[in-house]
C-alpha cells in the first residue's frame, strides 16, 4: 500500500527521517530518490553503465567523451594494477589501455549479469554492476570472468571507477 501522505521516509544521503519527502510511490529499488530528477539521475547512470559496457567491448571513442579529464580506476587485481592501469589518468589515456588490453584477444566481450544499481541525486552519484567477460585469447583458449565496478559520477561524467575481477583473471595465465 502506497500512502502518499506518510511524511516518515528516509533520506538516502543522510539516512535519517526525511520530513520533507512525501513521494512514496517509486518502487523502484535501483533508485534510491524520488521524482523526475531521481528518474532522470537513474536513467543517466544506466547510460553511463551502457557506455561504460561498450567502451570495454571496444568502442574506445567513447572514454573521452564520458570519462573526466582527471578520470582514475583502481583494479582490485593484482595483475592489472602492475600492468600500468592503476597509473592511468583521463579518458583518452584509459581507452587506449583497454584497447591495448583488447588485443590480447581473437574475441572479448563484456555484458551485465545484475545492475546497473544506481544512486546518487543527478550531480553526483555512484553506478555499480556486476559483469561477466568472455574471451578467446590468442592460442584459442575460451576464458570466462565475472567482477564488479563501481563507477563515481561527477555531473554528466564518470571520474572514478573501482573494479574488482574473480580470482581466474583474463590477464592471467
């Protein structure tokens, strides 16, 4: 039952009683505000989680484009982090790593299995998702990964992203 006059919600940036908030009737639990602005900051993850996707799966034009000047990702692996990654600043710098990451393989492709779970007010936010890669490296060995990323989002961009891989690496051998 949806009570739109229940003035005892809570506040996802405080997590204290909201008083001011009497829209309870999203039910949408990747969301955590309410309204237009709630609905557009979600919807503007969910791209950012789709151009993230497809800049992994190669479209490398795209990292400038959605990833900030000053943009870093800290990998969980210790593999990619003694790779150079970790070192990594900028869009242009990021996308021409994965594109060198990518040429590691005959095929890689990457696709979401759960999220994108988004939060954040529009201005400022996270993005996060769990996601599966499947490839054929050069001697035509079928690899599969699953990890988690979690991307940080500044205004229409991303400027920080963590990502966490299974312990069977691609980069691994």
């Amino acid at each position: 039952m949806n009570d739109t006059t229940n003035t005892d919600t809570m506040n996802p940036d405080t997590m204290n009683p909201d008083t001011t908030n009497t829209d309870t009737t999203n039910t949408d639990t990747t969301n955590t505000g309410t309204g237009a602005a709630a609905d557009d900051a979600h919807r503007h993850g969910v791209r950012l989680w789709q151009d993230w996707t497809d800049l992994w799966n190669g479209e490398l034009a795209i990292g400038p484009r959605m990833l900030t000047d000053d943009f870093r990702v800290l990998f969980g692996s210790q593999t990619a982090a003694d790779s150079g990654a970790d070192d990594l600043a900028g869009g242009q710098a990021t996308a021409d790593w994965i594109g060198a990451f990518r040429a590691r393989y005959r095929e890689l492709r990457y696709r979401t299995e759960v999220g994108p779970i988004v939060g954040g007010d529009g201005t400022a936010g996270y993005v996060t998702c769990r996601w599966i890669a499947d490839a054929v490296d050069a001697d035509g060995t079928e690899r599969q990964v699953a990890g988690h990323d979690i991307l940080r989002v500044r205004g229409d961009r991303v400027d920080r992203a963590w990502s966490v891989t299974g312990l069977r690496n691609l980069l691994d051998r």
